[in-house]
C-alpha cells in the first residue's frame, strides 16, 4: 500500500474512532 494511502487509512479510523467516542460519551451520561 502507498504511504498517501496508508494516512488516509489511518485519518479515516480516526475520524470514526472518535465519532464513535463522543456517540459513546452522550449515551452514558
């Protein structure tokens, strides 16, 4: 895999990891 590839990768999970985190915080309190 390219390496402009892999950062889109990783900027892509990152995006939803933390979309999926503030989901998470809103929920719980």
């Amino acid at each position: 895999m390219s390496f402009i590839g892999l950062m889109c990768t990783v900027a892509g999970v990152l995006t939803i990891a933390e979309s999926l985190l503030s989901l998470f915080y809103r929920i719980t309190r």
